[in-house]
C-alpha cells in the first residue's frame, strides 16, 4: 500500500480513538451527575476505565473502516464535499448560490414526501382490508407525489437560485449545514412537546447517541484532514499513534475481560447508565462462550468451567457428585425457602366457621401514595379508613412485577419459577396442575366469582381456574366493575353457601386517564397516576360500603390488595414489568376479619403469603406444600415474627419481554441478580430504603452469600422449563425433523432457514388454543435479536380479532437469534389462545413475521410474512372449499408492549 493510502487510514483509526474518549468523558460525566448518591472518584474512573477498554476497539474499528472508504473515494473529484478527503472551512463557506438554493429546495420537498408518504400509508393500511389493495393505491400515491414534487422541484429550481444569490456570502455549504441543525433542533423539540410519553420508554441519551457520535466523527475528520495536509512530520506522528492505539486496544480488551466484574458498582454504570457499554458486555460474553451455556469464563461472565455445559451460575447442582456445578460454595446446593404446610396459627373463636371471603384488587397501587402510609395528597380517603379497620401488612413485597406472575403466584401460593405454566407466550396462563385459591375453596363449597376490569386475562388458559363465573372486559365506565361486583355479591349472598369474591379494578394501570379526565393534581405523569388512585379509592368506597350495607361485613373476610406498584423514573423504569426496585416490587395488603383488631405489622412478608394467610382464617389445609406462609400469627398476636426467612421476587423471561431477574430479601439485604448479564447489586433496605447505594463492593461477604442462596434455590426449587439451560437444550435437536405438516425451506438474511413448522389443530375452536412449532437450521452467527411474529387472522368478512398473535423473541426469549450458533436445529413452540368471539365455520390463516426492533424483515424471496400451510378450518360450520386460500388480513401495527 502506498504511503498516499496509508496516511487516510492511519487519520481516520487516530480519529476513531479520539471519538472514543469524547465517548467515554461525556458518558462518564452524564453517569456521575445521574447517580444517586454520587459515585465516588475512584468508582467514576474505574468505570471510565472499562467504558473506555470496551468502546476502544469499536472506534478503531470505525475509523479504519472509513479510512478504507476515504481511500476508495479519493480519485472521485465529485465526492471532495464529504469532507473526509479535501473540504476544508474555506470550502465550506465559499458561497454557492445555485447550488446552496437547489440543496434548500431539494431538502424541503424531500421533507414533504416523506410526509406524504407517511401519511398515505397510514391512511391506506387503516382504510384498506385487502392487503394487495392497501399497496396498489399506496404504490400509486408514493408515484404521484414523487411526480408533483419533482415538477415543482423543476419549477422552483430557478426562483430558488435567484433568491439564493441575493442571500450574497450567506448561500454557502456551511450556512446550508447550520439551518439544517436549527431546523433539526427544532424538530426534535416539537417531537419531544407532542409525545412526551416516548422519553418514558426511550431515554433521551439512547436516542441522541448514534447521530452525535456521527457528527463529531464527521467533524474529528475534518479537522484532521486539515491538520494533516502538507506537513509530513504530522502524517508520520498520526501513524505511529494509531499503532499505538490499536496496541493499547488489544491490551486493554484483554485486561478488562479479566477484571471486569470485580467492582459491581462500576457494572451497574457500565450496563444501566450507559448507552452502549450493557451491549458490548454482552455481546463479548457470548463471543467468548466456550461452552455455549450462556455463562463466559471472561468478562464479569462467572462460569467456572467454560469447558462443561452443564457447569455454570445457577446450574442445578446436586450433593456427591465431587463437581461445583453452580460455581457456589462447592458441591451441592443449599436447600432455600423451602416448600411447607404455610404453618398455620390459630384462629380467634369470634371469626364464623366458614365466612365469605371478599378479594379487592388494584392493580399498579403502588403503597406510598396512600394517605395512611404518609402521602400528602388526598388521593384515598376511603381505603385509608379501611386501613383503620384492618390489619395492615406494611412490609409487603410482590412476587413479580408482571401482573400475570404476580397474580398467578398469590393464587396459588407458589413462586413464579414453581408454577406450571402454559405455553402462550404474550398471556401466560396456567396449566391445569396447579391447584388454585380458588378451586381450594369452591371444592370445599364455597361459591366463586370474578370480574375484572380488563379483557386481557381471558387469553391466558386456566388463569382464572376455580372460579365458577367470570366477567371481564375493558370498560369506559370506572363504576362498570364495582357495579358488577355488587350485583355479583347480591346473588352469591342468596344462598348459604359461603362465597369467595374477586374484585379486581385495573384503571390506575397505563396508560392514566385515557378517556381525557382531568387530574385535580396536576398536568405531569404522576399528577395523573395520582388522580387514578383517588378514582379507583372512590370505587372501593362503594364496594365496602355495598358490602356493609347488605349486612355482609361481620362474616366476611376483606382482603384489600395491589400486585405491585409502579416506576416514575426512580431507577430510568417507568411503570412496570422491567425492574424489581421496590417503587415496582411494594404492594398494598391489608386484611379485615371479624373477631381480628386492627394493628400493623412491619415485619417484611411476601403477597404470596395470602394463599396460606386465607385458608387458615377459612380453617382449611394447604392442598400439597407451598412457599406461602400464613400471617394469622402476626394478625392475632401470637406471634412478634415469623423468624428469620427470605422472600424471593422474580420476572422470567416469556417471550416478548426476555427480561430474566430475580432478587432474593433477607433481613434488611436485598440483593439484585442480573441473571442473562451475571451482574448484582445488593441494598441495605434499612439505611436506604430507595435503593441509591449498590453495597456489594462494601459488603462482599453478605453479597456472595445472597448470590449462592439465589443461585441454590434457582437450581433446586425452579421448574426445569424455567431454568434457561434446559429450555434450551429441550429446543434444540440434533437432526432436522422427518416430518413436518408444513415444509418451507425458506432462507432468511444467510442467517438460518425456516425449514417448516408443525400445526396442532385439535382444539382449534371458539376459546381454544393453536399450537405451532416451528423450526430453524442456524446458517450463519448474526448479531440481531429477531423478533418472530406468529399470527393467526379471519377473511375480511368477520369482525377483526386483534389478539391472535404472539409477538416474541424465541424459546420464550431463552434463547435469542443473537446466541443461536451454525449447525443448530432450533424449535420455537407457541401456542396462540383463540377468542370467543372467533366464529365457527370460518377459517383461520397463520402466518410468520419476523422484526428487527420494529422494522419488519424479509426473507430471502423477498417477502416480509410467510404463510404457513393453508386456512385452518374452525369446526362447527360449513367446510372450506378444497384449495381455497384465505387473504392474509393486515396485522395491527406495532405496539407499545402492555407490561402487565
């Protein structure tokens, strides 16, 4: 190579290295100023240091990249104006008026058609039921509008060098380069003004990252290009330093993959306050996966033996077989939160021998926005004079910030790693074998109701087994429910039997006040929060009041409840589902039971300690062993404490949120486990109850063991389909199937190939399920995590059915296309729940769509949805004409994911 073509490149890796600590000063600086309490130096700068060793290759990697293609360009005279070859600020400022006014026009109407055509094609997806319809009018739209716009460019051109030469010096590159940022800056704040509601989802550093990291790359070259040219002594010291930088590259990599990790304060900010330092950790532990469990011997990855499979943080570890399988405190586990009988406590004589039992839920309540736990604000009068009535359980943790984990764990005293759950994986529901509250007590005679202020659990299978009569659908009105309700009890309360009723009202859940009901609060998010909370109070005001003016209260036991709480940007989280701090983990619990005084108890207890709390006040056993612990010693006063024990909290990956994080409390410690990342944080909940000051650097002994516990019970008391290593290896086969319903042999980006899919149709019906399994030969390593987008859809003439899909990543976000390896045979199983309203004799088409993010993917023929086999004939109507295709209708556009 010539020393001509060596100086661009030598340039241009010089200038990736100086972008690179531009990188690392800037988010070290946001990192420190956004940390509560305030790093400490020595914690800034050993995270400064490892940001820096891991961006370092990516920036010499970007600039040697464009070095190559500066050297490419450099014979092109045109291309001189990018900047990267010849412009200097001169250049950029000579004026140009012919060129200057084309470049405005060109630029404004490049503006209007892609406003027209995003507004055709919304206009024509919405309007449009055929899908070929929707395309032709909006191919024949997007042709129009490139048409009239380049006329009016032609017609314009000229007025607009005219206009541009009077502009004088000003109708220049760098003039044109100076509106284009004003007029972007004020996009962005007009973006920011109109949908607030984004930066609550996406923080704004994320977004501004990539484009301001492009800019002073662009200008770092520009600078250097001039800085270069002609002085020879300058081109000579640019090469040695890229030499060095790519040295100092190699060295710091190899120093941060074996130190990094010892500091979890330094992974906390390298992971969670930066914008691209979680990725790379990431993507190097999968990089330097030797084994393919997940785990890496580098890189904060913890696996002790990256030679085994089978030996890695959380693996099962049986006693007496000699091997550390779970790289904790040598062989053999720990028994943790053991399984038992809820150990009972007696009961007062003055509670009635078989009383009603009356569930009010509310979901996202978060406990310190309640006026009996000290908030200012008028927000729950109602349940605040019920808390004076009732036992408050002020130390209560969730088992899951997800509603359906939640919920499904109270129901049915176990954790959410215990539970047999169902295959969906947007609804989760839950299999027959669990045995739940209330299928206890409806097979002891008491009668069972629910209703539900949403629709969304009526998709989840066996979620609401047991009870005997359900209502649930989304209402307009915030009464709907709690009228509901009250007519439900009127009728249970006719009979003798006892009953047990579920009242669950969901309108402090997102998004708030949708129906555009102004809060007495104020405009902010949590002014509307706020104001959800003082409606729903309203509404559990009238549903006590109804419950004692039927004369039902002194034989009625009232369990008042929330299943988590919800995030305002404590922890950069909002609402909830993502994170286990405790704005998210905190629920309501409070139990009112005659013949029970009123007191508060702090001792820290779990909402899945209602299971055993209720059957021991209803004086029935635990139907097998569970992880709930009855409260009615610390109801009665029998007892000060229920001892030392541990709660555990969990969010398990499901498909379409991967997340998989759990913590485990003990005393005042609660330790945080990253499970996918291998990263902790331990808080003295005591001394810092908002979880500002990660003590595991502090107190390594007390984080060790919290982890190995964690860790042991993960192993020993998980279901094996919760355990990502098995889930895994069960989805892996060793051969292509033989035979498949549905052969496709469809390639996709030289990734992997769709081979075919497998269909179960035998409870393809109104309410039933459709179960699809379909399987992928792993072609090449990519580093996209795809999501897979399964659904099911009716002909134009049934009313449209918006649910039938599952939009996941695959084996229920176990394992992601990023981590899959060449060779593998992959099955990605997924069972859809059909809706009641599906009619029968209709026909059902299931197809695949695969997603970057939100950008739909095409497969190697070029199309972005793939039919798999024909229509699925619904029984109970006429058959479908042989070979007859139904049209694949147009999928609902991406959504905001629902975190319940």
């Amino acid at each position: 190579m010539l020393d001509s073509q060596r100086a661009p490149i030598a340039r241009q890796v010089v200038v990736g290295f100086a972008c690179v600590l531009v990188a690392t000063v800037l988010e070290a600086t946001l990192a420190g100023l956004s940390e509560q309490p305030p790093l400490a130096a020595g914690e800034l700068l050993g995270a400064s240091v490892d940001l820096f060793a891991l961006y370092l290759p990516l920036g010499l990697g970007l600039g040697l990249i464009s070095g190559l293609v500066v050297v490419a360009l450099a014979p092109v005279r045109r291309l001189r104006a990018l900047g990267l070859i010849s412009l200097s600020p001169r250049d950029l400022f000579r004026p140009r008026p012919r060129g200057f006014g084309r470049l405005l026009l060109g630029t404004v109407l490049l503006g209007a058609f892609a406003g027209g055509v995003t507004f055709s094609s919304h206009t024509f997806a919405t309007r449009f039921h055929e899908p070929w319809l929707a395309a032709g009018a909006n191919a024949a739209a997007v042709v129009g509008l490139a048409a009239a716009l380049g006329l009016t460019f032609t017609i314009l051109a000229g007025p607009a060098t005219a206009l541009a030469r009077r502009m004088g010096p000003l109708a220049s590159r760098g003039t044109f380069a100076l509106l284009a940022a004003i007029g972007l800056g004020v996009g962005i704040w007009a973006f920011v003004v109109a949908f607030p509601e984004f930066f609550y989802t996406y923080r704004p550093s994320r977004v501004a990252a990539g484009p301001v990291m492009l800019a002073v790359f662009a200008v770092g070259s520009m600078i250097a290009a001039q800085l270069e040219r002609g002085r020879p002594k300058r081109v000579r010291a640019l090469r040695v330093t890229a030499l060095a930088t790519a040295g100092l590259a190699l060295l710091g990599l190899g120093w941060v993959a074996t130190s990094y990790g010892r500091s979890n304060r330094t992974r906390h900010v390298v992971e969670d306050r930066t914008v691209g330092g979680g990725a790379v950790v990431r993507t190097l532990i999968r990089l330097t996966d030797r084994d393919g469990d997940g785990f890496s011997f580098a890189f904060g990855g913890g696996d002790c033996d990256d030679s085994d499979p089978d030996v890695y943080p959380g693996a099962p570890d049986p006693a007496g077989d000699g091997i550390d399988a779970d790289c904790f405190a040598g062989d053999g586990a720990p028994a943790v939160a053991e399984l038992g009988d809820g150990r009972f406590g007696e009961v007062p004589d003055a509670l009635p021998e078989r009383p009603n039992v009356l569930f009010v839920s509310v979901d996202a309540l978060r406990p310190d926005h309640l006026g009996h736990r000290g908030y200012p604000r008028d927000t729950s009068p109602n349940i605040d004079a019920f808390a004076a009535t009732a036992v408050r359980f002020d130390g209560t943790h969730a088992s899951s910030t997800r509603s359906i984990r939640s919920m499904s764990s109270l129901m049915t005293g176990l954790y959410p790693s215990q539970i047999h759950y169902g295959q969906e994986l947007e609804w989760t529901g839950l299999d027959p074998e669990n045995e739940t509250l209330a299928e206890v007590l409806a097979g002891r005679g008491w009668q069972t109701a629910a209703t539900i202020g949403s629709g969304y659990f009526e998709r989840a299978h066996g979620f609401f087994q047991g009870f005997r009569e359900v209502v649930q659908r989304e209402e307009t009105s915030r009464s709907a429910v709690v009228d509901r309700g009250l007519s439900m009890m009127g009728r249970l309360a006719q009979r003798e039997d006892p009953w047990l009723l579920w009242v669950h009202l969901m309108n402090v859940h997102q998004p708030y006040l949708g129906d555009g009901h102004a809060s007495r609060f104020g405009d902010e998010l949590m002014d509307q929060y706020d104001e959800e909370v003082a409606l729903a109070d309203e509404q559990v005001g009238r549903l006590l009041e109804g419950l004692e003016q039927r004369g039902l209260s002194d034989r009625t036991i009232v369990v008042l409840w929330s299943d988590h709480g919800e995030a305002f940007g404590e922890h950069g989280a909002f609402g909830h589902t993502t994170t286990l701090y405790e704005e998210e983990l905190r629920a309501v619990a409070m139990i009112r039971a005659p013949g029970v005084a009123p007191r508060v108890v702090r001792e820290r207890s779990g909402l899945i300690d209602l299971f055993a709390t209720v059957l021991n006040l209803v004086r029935r056993p635990a139907p097998r062993p569970v992880a709930s612990r009855s409260l009615v010693p610390l109801m009665t006063g029998e007892a000060d404490t229920l001892g030392e024990r541990v709660l555990i909290a969990e969010i398990l990956p499901d498909g379409r949120f991967p997340f998989d994080r759990k913590c485990i409390l003990r005393g005042r410690w609660k330790l945080h486990w990253w499970v996918r990342e291998g990263r902790v944080a331990l808080f003295d909940l005591e001394a810092d109850p908002e979880e500002r000051r990660d003590r595991s650097n502090e107190q390594p002994e007390v984080a060790d063991e919290l982890l190995g516990l964690l860790r042991a019970w993960t192993s020993s008391s998980s279901r094996p389909e919760h355990q990502r290593r098995h889930a895994i290896r069960s989805n892996l086969l060793t051969a292509p199937p033989a035979h498949l319903d549905h052969r496709i042999d469809l390639g996709f980006q030289d990734a992997f190939t769709l081979l075919g899919c497998d269909v179960d149709q035998s409870d393809v019906r109104p309410g039933g399920l459709l179960v699809v399994s379909c399987y992928y030969r792993v072609d090449a390593v990519t580093n996209r995590d795809y999501q897979f987008l399964l659904s099911a859809t009716v002909p134009p003439d049934h009313p449209r059915l918006h649910h039938m899909r599952s939009e996941h990543y695959p084996v229920g976000g176990r394992y992601m296309t990023s981590e899959w390896r060449p060779g593998e045979i992959v099955r990605d199983h997924v069972e859809l729940s059909l809706p009641q309203e599906l009619r029968p004799g209709t026909t059902l088409t299931v197809s695949l769509q695969l997603r970057d993010g939100r950008v739909v993917q095409r497969f190697d023929d070029g199309r972005d949805r793939v039919q798999i086999g024909p229509p699925l004939q619904v029984p109970g109507g006429p058959p479908a004409r042989p070979g007859s295709l139904a049209p694949i209708a147009p999928l609902a556009p991406p959504t905001v994911p629902d975190p319940r």
